[in-house]
C-alpha cells in the first residue's frame, strides 16, 4: 500500500511541474517586453490550468501527509541514544583501543 501512494505521490508531483510550468507568467519579471495579449493560450485555458494545479496540488499534499502517518507507525519510540547505552552497560571494564 505504502508503495503504490509512493507512487501516485511521484506522479503527482511529476504533473504539479508541468502544470506549473505550462501556465503563463503574470508578473512580467523577466522584462522580455513581450505582451502577454500575444500568447497563444486563452483565458478559459489559464482558469483550467490554475484550477487543474489547486487539484493536482491538493492531491500531492494528501499523499504526502498520509506517506508520512503510515512511515511513522513504522518507527520505533526508542532512543539511538538509549541503544547504544544499553550496548555499552556490560559488567567488564573497557580497555581502550589504540590506534
């Protein structure tokens, strides 16, 4: 289950780019002196664009918060800390290695 949200995650990601990428700038920040009435896209495609990335962009964030809920059941609630001083609490003193 965990790999086909994966999945879908990736692929949505891989549309949210696109999507973003394909939409017209509105800023005009890279001063080509190009009008924007020039363009070959229309308003009705730039309101389906915006609305397909709200969609595609809710979907990602879904799949990511629920990738991130099944990983954490995975993990357990010690320490590496306490691990490691577990390891080391032994009966016997250490000599210390020289290198």
């Amino acid at each position: 289950m965990e790999n086909f949200i994966l999945v879908i995650d990736i692929i949505l990601a891989l549309l949210l780019i696109v999507l973003v990428l394909l939409q017209k700038s509105e800023g005009g920040a890279l001063g080509l002196g190009v009008s924007q009435d020039s363009f070959v896209s229309s308003r009705s495609a730039s309101n389906f664009l915006t609305k397909a990335t709200a969609v595609i962009a809710t979907l990602f964030i879904i799949t990511s918060i629920s990738l991130t809920i099944m990983s954490k059941q995975k993990i357990s609630s010690t320490s590496v800390l306490e691990i490691v001083e577990e390891e080391k609490d032994s009966s016997e003193p250490e000599i210390p290695k020289s290198d």
